[in-house]
C-alpha cells in the first residue's frame, strides 16, 4: 500500500518522540513501541539519519551477529525556540536538536505598552536568539498568558495587559520568521517542560501550578497534556477564595471589601497580589523591613525580607500560602495526581511558602480521607516557561518530505 506524504511525516515525527523519548533505542526496540515493520523503521531511520535529524552508533559489540546500534538525537539537527510572556517579563530560550539549551534572553513588559509593543519585543527576543544559520531554525512555540485558540493562532484574553483580545500571534511570527509557530497557554507550556526535562519525566498523572501575575494549573493525565474541550483546561485562577482567619489577610482586599471569600484566586494568591497587600499594609502604617527605602516594593525585596524573618512579609505570605493550599486540595480531591509541581517566581521562596501551603492541603485531605500527593517546586529557574513553548515546537513539529 502506498503511504501518502502525510503518513511519512507522521512515521518520520512519532520515530524522533521515541528517540527523544528513550536515547539510546535500538532499532529493533523502536519497530516493537511503535508496532511498525522492522524494515519499514529502519527505512525512515536511515533517511533521518541521511538527513541529520538523527545519529547512530554501535553497542558493546556481542561475541556473535551483527552488533545492535543505537540510536540518538543529532545536536546539530537544527534549533527551536521558545518564547514564555505574561503581565511584565518576556523570556525567549533557543534549544538544539537534542534539547539542550542554548542562547536565553529577556525583555521587560511595562505598564503602558500597547499590544503592537509587546509584538515588537516578542519579535526582538526571538531575532536576540536565532541561530547564526537562519535554515537551522525549525520552529517557535509561544506559551502565551491567559486564554488562547492555538487551532486560529490567537491570545483570546488576558486581564493584565491592556486591550490584550483576540491578538493575532502565529501568523504574523510565521511570516516573519519563514517557521511554523505553535501557541499554547504558558501554564500549559510550563508543565511540557517539567513533562519533558523536569521533575514530571516519567510520571503519569501530575499537575504544574503556574503562580506568577495570573495563576493557572497545566495538567497531565495518562502521560498527556489536557487542554479541554475550548482549550481552557487548568484556569483556576478564576476559581473563587475561601476566607481566611489570619489578620493580614486584610491587606489583600480593598478598604471596602468585606472578606476574602469569592474573590478570585489570582486577586489573592498571585506574586502581583502579594506586592499589592503589601503596599496597602504600607499604607496602613504597618511596621516592616519591606519600608526601609521609599518606592515600590517588588518581590526581591519581599524574598529578601521574608528570609530575614519579618513578621509582616511573613504573615502576608502564609495567607498567599494557605489560600494555595486550599486550591490544590480541591485539585487533588477531582484529579488525583502522584504530583503537584509548583512553577513560577514564588519557588525562589522555597520553604517559607511550600511549608504553610503543603500543611494547608494535607490538612483538608486528610480530613475527607483524601490521597496526599508529594508537593513540590518547580527547579528548573526563570525559564522554564521559555523552555516548555521550545518543548512544544519539538513536540508538534514534523520533518518535511
């Protein structure tokens, strides 16, 4: 039976995974996972390897036979790269063949840059990365903030840029950088980098929480990044609060506001949340480390102080925490993950947030009888995001034929 262009590209593809997948597989091996003739597999193996996509090389030779050979990504095979963004940072990362990072940089987002602005900066990060081979360049993934529509290339929505609706993203990228461009939301983007070179590899069943400006969850169910029936599948950011009994839960609501309970989760438990209930405990003639200096407080300086131990920088983070903890109770309680991996600036506080949101969620299932999953931080820094929308071009891209 002849096999149509379509069909190669897809043998050709679902060979690279497994390489990617397991370094190192025979021939014979990969034939057996993907349930293809050993003939029809080494075929398309010599041709990848023709082609650069793929290396291979000869094992301890047996005493008799033919020695088995493996097979490997090839570094040199070409580059992606991946762009990560929301309210105030853009991140770009480029990554070889073999996924190991290369060039990284980052642009500032300010408050008043009109969305053609931030197009210009996405575009200058992704010039800023290039290989000095532009053919070399295989692919752009876009972990985008806030609701998206990869199958029309848009950024749908996202509150914390302004007029940021319906932005045409992949077409205008594609044309400027002669590549296929693939957009996804960047808590999505943020666990295929933990699925494919963090503490997700391996697991099944898992969630990456994305706390940064915003705060949505990426969720992995039988191996597989689920994104819903509309592409919306993990914004828990818009799920409503609890109340809180603890006194600085004050500073996270307005004057006039009667409590935290049926506020967003974002409005309360985000790193931009915590910076505004500081400035309002400020306001509220508070003591703290944090009003040593005049200006406004960013979350350096909130690290800074909290591992000093100031009182007011600490209860502010333990009702973040606790609110948190809560939240992923309830993910736990419908999802049941092994794991629950939190991503994003917060993880530089370590302990000091982990402890009080891991005892909050242990403490609300161990009340139902509920399965306590391993709760731990994301490792793997400020680009995680960038190196997950890399991992998200390596995972949709197709050899050409």
């Amino acid at each position: 039976m002849k096999i149509s262009t379509l069909q190669a590209a897809s043998i050709d593809s679902r060979i690279v995974k497994q390489v990617r997948a397991h370094p190192g597989i025979s021939r014979s091996l990969l034939a057996r996972k993907l349930q293809i003739a050993p003939s029809t597999v080494s075929n398309y193996t010599e041709r990848l390897i023709l082609e650069g996509f793929l290396s291979e090389s000869e094992k301890q030779a047996r005493q008799t036979g033919r020695p088995p050979t493996s097979l490997r990504l090839n570094p040199e095979g070409g580059q992606f790269i991946g762009v990560d963004f929301e309210a105030r940072n853009i991140m770009a990362m480029a990554v070889d063949f073999s996924d190991t990072p290369l060039r990284q940089v980052h642009k500032d987002i300010e408050q008043a840059d009109s969305v053609p602005q931030i197009i210009q900066k996405i575009e200058q990060a992704i010039s800023e990365v290039l290989p000095d081979d532009p053919v070399k360049l295989l692919g752009i993934g876009i972990g985008v903030p806030g609701l998206v529509d990869p199958a029309r290339g848009l950024a749908v929505h996202y509150r914390y840029i302004n007029d940021w609706r319906d932005v045409a993203l992949v077409a205008p990228l594609a044309e400027r950088f002669g590549v296929p461009v693939y957009l996804e939301n960047n808590a999505r983007s943020m666990a295929l980098a933990e699925l494919w070179f963090g503490q997700g590899r391996g697991l099944r069943n898992w969630l990456c929480i994305s706390i940064r400006s915003g705060i949505g969850a990426g969720i992995i169910a039988g191996g597989e990044l689920q994104r819903g029936a509309n592409d919306r599948a993990g914004e828990i950011g818009r799920w409503r609060c609890p109340e809180s009994s603890r006194r600085a839960a004050g500073f996270f609501t307005d004057p006039d506001s009667p409590g935290l309970s049926g506020r967003e989760l974002q409005e309360v438990a985000s790193v931009r949340a915590v910076l505004r209930a500081v400035e309002r405990a400020r306001t509220a003639g508070e003591k703290s480390l944090l009003f040593s200096r005049p200006g406004p407080v960013n979350l350096a300086d909130v690290m800074h102080a909290a591992r000093q131990r100031d009182r007011l920088t600490l209860q502010i983070i333990e009702v973040a925490a606790e609110i948190l903890g809560s939240a992923v109770a309830e993910l736990v309680f419908t999802l049941n993950p092994s794991q629950v991996i939190l991503a994003g600036p917060v993880t530089l506080l370590g302990d000091i947030l982990l402890r009080p949101l891991r005892e909050r969620a242990q403490e609300i299932l161990e009340a139902s009888g509920g399965d306590v999953p391993e709760i731990v931080n994301s490792t793997m820094g400020e680009y995680s995001g960038a190196l997950g929308a890399a991992a998200l071009a390596v995972q949709e891209w197709k050899p050409t034929r």
